[in-house]
C-alpha cells in the first residue's frame, strides 16, 4: 500500500450557514491522502498505472465549487466522488479548513477531518 498527499490546495468558495457566507465567500486549504496499491506503477513507470494527482485536484476543487452549509458535507462529497472515479483507491481521508472563520473570536482556521474506506 502507498500514499499519496496533496498539501494546502487553496479555494475560495462559499461554504457556511450565515446568508452573507454564501454570499461574499471566504478562502480555504484542503488537504486530501489517498491509500493505494502504488506497487505496479513504481514497477512500469507509467502514469495509468497510478493515481493522477492532477485528478485528485480537479474532484476537490470541483466539489468545493457546489456551495454546502457544513464543511462535513463537502468533505463526505470529496471523499465519496474519489472513491467513485479512482477504483484503485482503498482509503481517502480528507481536512477541509476554513480561513478565518466568522465565529466572533481570533481563530486562523476552522478543520474537519473525514475519512471513507472501500467497502
């Protein structure tokens, strides 16, 4: 089994409960490690033999893009979507963090954590 990370990809999106959030949008980092069976393309040295990360990017960006109130619901999407378009990935754990978030207080970021196996 191997990993693969994609570190602090960066959206703007418009994700939260209050009207103005929906509105106005805020910045947020996603975080996405994948578990696979890496053994075959380290062999070949062939990317269809692998996970495309550039795939992995374009479902998290994509899902951040479809506004949800919660972030676990935009979280459950990422993981659910990479299960359903990559069939070689076993597990995906995803932290959708939100920048600054209006919660009346100095916090630098708001995280959740999901992860999905295969079943």
């Amino acid at each position: 089994m191997g990993v693969i990370k994609l570190k602090n990809i960066r959206t703007f999106s418009y994700h939260g409960c209050l009207i103005e959030e929906g509105k106005i949008g805020s910045d947020y980092t996603v975080d996405l490690k994948i578990k696979a069976n890496l053994q075959k393309s380290a062999q070949t040295d062939h990317l269809l033999d692998t996970v495309d990360y550039v795939h992995l990017n374009k479902i998290v960006t994509e899902e951040m893009a479809i506004r949800s109130h919660l972030l676990e619901h935009v979280a459950k999407r990422i993981n659910i979507r990479v299960l359903a378009e990559i069939e070689m990935i076993e597990k995906t754990t995803v932290w959708v963090s939100k920048v600054n978030p209006p919660i009346g207080g100095d916090v630098e970021t708001v995280t959740i954590k999901m992860t999905e196996i295969r079943k």
